[in-house]
C-alpha cells in the first residue's frame, strides 16, 4: 500500500464523533479518519456483535481490548484477542466477518 494525499497529521481519536453501525446482532462505533487514499478507524464492538456482511477489502487490524472471532466465509475462524490482529487484502474469494462474544476494541486502517 502507497499511502497519497495524507500529510503529516495527529488524530485525537476522542474528539471524532462515534457513528454506530448495527450488525446482523450486536452494534459497534466507528470514529473514523479519512484522506488521501486512506481510511482509519477506532471500531468498539458491542458484546455479542456480529457483522451483517462478509468483507472483501483488505484490511490492517489490531484488537486493542476484548477479543472477536475472525470467520472466514469457507468456514474457518480464529479467535483474536488483545494485542493479535491480521492482514487481509483486497479478495473477493477470501472475504471475511468479525463476531466479537464479549466486545472488543480494534485499529483498522483500509
């Protein structure tokens, strides 16, 4: 990944408004970055989440608290938890979804 049209920035997290998204259960906040060709995001899963779709962008994650289950749409899962993460890329064969039991806290850039 080349990252463009980004200069030098801090990002207080805490100062960017939390959007909710609900999830086949469960919600989860974003509080999300976005320039150049670049998209980051502090995501807190709400115990019980589950994404309501299977993902086929790539994605940098890192479970900063809790932990989630990383399925993919074959059927194979891993747990993750605090301090694990993965990196996926741009797959329309290996898409993926997160279920996070308890409630996690992730970093993911896109």
């Amino acid at each position: 990944m080349k990252i463009e049209g980004v200069p030098y920035k801090t990002v207080n997290w805490n100062e960017i408004p939390a959007e909710e998204h609900k999830g086949e259960t469960g919600a989860a906040l974003w509080r999300t970055f976005s320039q150049g060709n670049v998209r980051a995001r502090v995501v807190e899963y709400g115990p019980g989440y589950l994404a309501d779709h299977w993902c086929p962008r790539g994605h940098v994650l890192f479970v900063m608290e809790g932990s989630i289950v990383s399925e993919l749409e074959d059927g194979s899962k891993e747990e993750l938890t605090a301090g694990m993460g993965y990196v996926a890329e741009d797959d329309e064969h290996n898409r993926h979804r997160s279920f996070s039991p308890n409630g996690a806290k992730l970093f993911i850039v896109d």
